[in-house]
C-alpha cells in the first residue's frame, strides 16, 4: 500500500493542495490519518480519478460554425 501526502496526491493530479484538502473535507476523498500527518491511499485517488472520467464525446464532429445547440446523445460510459 503507497501513500501520499496532500502535496503528492496534488502534484500527481496537476492540482492545488487546497484542492485535494476541500475533497477530503467533503469526504470525496477517503483519508489515512497518523498522528497529524493525513495521507491518501494511492488505490483510492486513481478510484477517485476513474469514478470521475468522462468519457469524449462520440458523434459527429463539431465545427466552428455549427447551429447544433447542445450535446444530445452525450454517453457516459463506467470503466470497466
């Protein structure tokens, strides 16, 4: 089992450390605690990561001038 501080878990994402804090406040995000130090479970950051994917839009191609408003037929699909 690999665990990351905040800075770790926010510098792997490409996110602010107050970022990942807000998520664990709001419980988004499950948390080790030893002492006073919190840390993350990698496992459950990348669970976090996949729960969260949206897939890309498959359909016709969208260009500069189209009058289609909106994105009917947009499909999530859960990762497998």
């Amino acid at each position: 089992m690999e665990l990351l501080n905040v800075q770790e878990a926010a510098r792997e994402l490409k996110l602010s450390p107050h970022t990942i804090r807000a998520w664990i406040y709001q419980k988004r995000l499950p948390l080790v605690r030893l002492g006073r130090r919190v840390l993350l479970r990698r496992q459950d950051v990348e669970e976090f990561v996949n729960k969260n994917l949206i897939e890309a839009y498959e359909g016709k191609q969208r260009g500069v001038g189209s009058q289609d408003k909106g994105w009917p037929g947009l499909r999530y699909k859960p990762l497998p």
